[in-house]
C-alpha cells in the first residue's frame, strides 16, 4: 500500500501510541476519539474508553458524530447515569488520561472553548466546557490534539475554560490540585511535552518532513525546542491501514444515515 | 396520580408563563415534540436548564421563549455551534438572554442535589477555571472534617420537567434504557414531570431488576408520541437522524430560513408527524 499519510492521521496516529493497554481514558469528541480508537484497534486492545454521555470501556466499531450515540452504549462494559458518571468514575479518581482538543491553547495547556473575546460581550460565543473543567483536574494526566493554527495556539487564551498549568511551574499545587495535568500535545506537525521546570510545552519530536520554522509559523506563541529533538516515526501500514478503514467505515455509516 | 393525556393538554397543564423548566436528554432520547409543542402554545419568560441545549433550545431562544439560560455545553453535537443562541448572545437577537453557565459535573451534581431534596452541590470541581469568574453561583465550602475546600452550586429545582422514553405501562411507570444521562433526577427534582414514550405496554414482567423505572407516581403526565425524540434516537427504536444535525446549521445560520422553517415544520405541525420522521430510520427489530 501507499505509505503516503496526510499531517492530519500523523496526528491521530502519534497521539494513539501515547496510550497503552492499561490506561483507563476519558475521551473527548472529535480528534481524540479517533486516536483513542486507533490505539484500541492497533495495540492497546483491552484499554478502557469512557465517554461522558456515561459508556464505560466501549468499543465502537465506527466513530461516533456524538458523544452520546447509541453504538457507545451497544459496545460498552456497562452504561451509567451521567451523575454518576462524573461522581463515581471522574471525580472517584478512576480514569488515568483525560484526552482533549481545544479550540484556543496557551504554551501551558490551559484550554478555551468558552468565548473569544469579552465573555459578556464575546465575538465568538463558543460551546463551553461540558466536562471539560473537571477532566482537566480529575484525570491522572492529560493529553491534548489540535491542528496547528495561529488563531487556536495563542499568547493568551481568552477565557480558562481548563485548568493546565496556568502561568507555570507549580501553578496546579498551588491551587490543590493532586493531578498531573497536561503532560502532552500532540499536533499535525510535532510532538509537544511540558518543560520540568516552567511546565511550557516544547516540541520534542517532529513529524517527518517537518521543519521547526513551520511549527513556529502555525503557532502564535515563541516555540521552544528541546536539545535533543526527535522525529516522530512514520505511520506503520497497520497504523494506517486501521486509522483509514476506521473513517471509511464511519462515513459510510454516517452518509448511509443522510441518505 | 398520573394521567394519560395528548401532549397538547399535558404542555397546556405542566408549563406556564416565567417557569423554569427543563427538557432534559443527554445526546439521547432528547424531548423534541414536547419543546415543539411548548412551542406551538408560546410560552413565554422562560427559565431553561439543560446541561446540553442543543437543537431545541436553538429553537426556544430563536423564537423569543427564553429569558434565561443555565447550561453546561451548548452546541450542535457533532456540528458545531448554535447558530440561535450565538445570535441572541452576540447580537441580542431576538431578545437578550442570561446565561447561568456551569460544567457537566456542576450541573449532574446539581439535579442530583434537587432530586435528593438539597438546597445544594458539593463537589471537587472548578479549580482554576474562569466560570468562577463569571457565575455567582459557584461558591466553595470547606470540608468540616478535612478541611478541603469544595465547590459548590445551587441544587436544580424545575416548575417541570419534560423528558422522552421508550416505555410506558399502562399503570404509568416510565422505562428509560440506554444512555439515560440525567432524565431520572431531572425528573425527581421537579415538581411536575411530563414523559413522552414510544409505545405503552401492558406491563414491566420482563423488564430487568435493576431497570432505569420511573414509578408511576413520579410522574405527572404520560403522553405517547412515538418518534417523540427525533432527530435524537431512541435506543432500540430508531437511529440518530445525522443529516437533520447537519442540515440544522444551515436553518439557524438565518434569521428568515429559521422563520420559515419553524413555521413549516413546527407552527403548522402537530405532535403526529413525529412517527413520519422516523420511518426510515427504525431499528431492525
């Protein structure tokens, strides 16, 4: 086969080798589902997949257009009320990864899908947080996968919608939180890991083909690098070859569902 | 006790000017013909809660119904935005509204606090996010025992609440299956609750002990509106209709095709066209 891959499944790709069999995930819609499901398909199959809509350890054979379709709760170990969802199994400490995207983030992986601009006055009234606010601070540790733009990887996010690290270094401890929090970004150019120190993201291994300027032209805040940065290896054919039928069974279903 | 009615008495009964109701669904089972219906009889002043307003609440707020919001993700599942809702935050259109924004834990936390007869929440959530910022209703309290220091939110009381289910029997106990999000708090926290079902059957002899039940006298109202929950699903009956989600971002994108549309599909329409909607996409039995 043609081991061309787009940006887009080095992305997916690359954020489903950060999960392994063992961890117990809470996983956000779009981006992160697929990724989450490629690593179940590839080799993390007894991982546990958790939605918030309260399917626990489901094992969709197509991606799902919500959080809450009913193919999450057809595969799933057991499906919970959403209080207890967030008590119990969030809240109780259970999950060990929170995998999110965002729609704006800082260099400390603090995440904005609340408002742009004023939250009064906003020019853009965005979703909000869903569960977002206590993924981020119940979760063991959090990874998060976006596209790179300027206008999503900002300066200064316009609303905290997500606790990461606020403005570095011991930022989480100081407000009593016990968890990680994000501790990888993943994008469709590199490999991101917060410094030990400041906790700011810094590449730490780019896609191939990927050049460090890129990365700065599609972020807006000053990328740092690490010493000794890696690239990240090429997509396998069964890494492909599972992330593509995965999409084209989904919109299948999904097309076949509009027509 | 619980009265079988039409779902144009049990609206006219349950929801008045300036209540604060909730038509309660989590991706699932989502109320649509009884927020058409509320609707159709105009209601007006409205405090709504839902933790995921979606197409309805789109729809209530582009009509002019709501005064008030309190929510935790509103968005068009799987689409993007709320084109309605955008519209009456950013521009004030149709009418302003006030929003009460919380997360998913503050708001399941909170029906779970009405439903247990609580004046409030407590619970670990909201460190270091700005909604504290923002709603002076996430407050803290300090653990008596340990010291820790907890947010807490005011427990979620609806004048009614609307929810849809696969079942009823014909005492008027309610089934919920599958993915039952916060329908049976959302339904225990309010003093009234209407249910709209897929069918009404005899009885509950093979339902499973530990069954999601509502008993009958939970419930206010029971009006049976098969397809009532289009285009969400009902898990075991038919399958979410996609293409309406996707076509509904282009209807909100416009103030007039919104109008129209309403007119077309919602004002000139009765609870009835729900079974049409969904005939093609019933579940394999």
């Amino acid at each position: 086969m043609d081991l061309d891959f787009t940006p887009n499944e080095m992305m997916t790709i690359a954020a489903a080798r950060a999960l392994s069999n063992d961890d117990i995930c809470f996983v956000g819609i779009g981006a992160p589902s697929a990724a989450c499901n490629v690593a179940r398909l590839t080799h993390a199959p007894d991982i546990t997949l958790i939605y918030e809509s309260g399917t626990i350890g489901t094992a969709p054979d197509i991606l799902p257009l919500s959080i809450g379709d009913g193919e999450l709760c057809d595969t799933a170990v057991t499906t919970v009320s959403v209080p207890e969802m967030f008590r119990y199994w969030l809240q109780g400490g259970r999950v060990t990864v929170g995998f999110l995207g965002a729609a704006q983030l800082d260099k400390f992986g603090n995440i904005n899908t609340t408002v742009i601009g004023d939250y009064d006055n906003p020019s853009i009234r965005l979703p909000g947080g869903g569960g977002a606010p206590e993924i981020a601070s119940s979760c063991g540790e959090i990874f998060i996968t976006m596209k790179q733009t300027k206008r999503g990887m900002v300066e200064a996010i316009d609303f905290f919608t997500s606790f990461g690290h606020g403005a570095g270094g011991n930022a989480r401890e100081k407000l009593g939180i016990t968890t990680k929090g994000p501790s990888l970004l993943i994008t469709d150019l590199a490999v991101w890991k917060p410094d030990l120190e400041t906790r700011e993201f810094t590449v730490t291994s780019l896609h191939p083909g990927v050049t460090l300027d890129r990365v700065q032209e599609t972020c807006g805040w000053m990328v740092k690098c690490s010493a000794d940065v890696e690239t990240t290896v090429r997509p396998t054919e069964l890494e492909l070859t599972t992330l593509r039928d995965l999409q084209a069974r989904t919109d299948a279903a999904h097309s076949g569902a509009a027509a | 006790m619980v009265k079988f009615q039409s779902l144009k008495d049990a609206v006219a009964e349950n929801l008045f000017d300036g209540d604060t109701v909730a038509f309660e669904g989590f991706t699932h089972l989502i109320p649509h013909a009884a927020a058409h219906e509320a609707i159709r009889q105009g209601r007006q002043d409205l405090t709504v809660i839902r933790m995921t307003p979606d197409l309805v609440y789109d729809q209530m707020i582009g009509m002019g119904m709501v005064k008030k919001l309190i929510f935790s993700y509103a968005g068009n599942p799987g689409v993007g935005l709320l084109r309605r809702m955008r519209d009456a935050v950013e521009n004030q259109w149709p009418k302003k509204i006030e929003l009460e924004e919380h997360s998913h834990a503050a708001m399941a936390n909170a029906y779970e606090a009405g439903a247990a007869g609580l004046p409030c929440a407590i619970f670990r959530g909201y460190k270091g996010a700005g909604l504290k910022d923002v709603n002076a209703n996430i407050r803290e309290v300090t653990c008596p025992f340990t010291g820790e220091v907890l947010a807490a939110v005011p427990a979620v009381k609806p004048d009614v609440t609307f929810i849809h289910a696969q079942k009823a029997n014909k005492r008027g106990d309610v089934l919920i299956e599958g993915i039952i999000g916060v329908q049976k708090e959302a339904v225990l926290a309010a003093k009234r609750a209407v249910v709209t079902v897929e069918e009404i059957v005899d009885n509950f002899d093979d339902v499973h002990h530990n069954a999601c039940v509502l008993p009958r006298w939970t419930v206010t109202s029971i009006c049976e509106v098969p397809g009532g929950a289009h285009p969400s699903y009902a898990h075991g009956y038919y399958t979410r209709d996609n293409a309406a989600y996707l076509d509904w971002d282009k209807i909100a994108s416009d103030r007039d095709v919104f109008a129209a549309w309403m007119q077309k599909n919602v004002i000139d329409a009765n609870p009835e066209v729900f079974a049409d909607r969904i005939a093609t996409l019933r579940e394999a039995k």
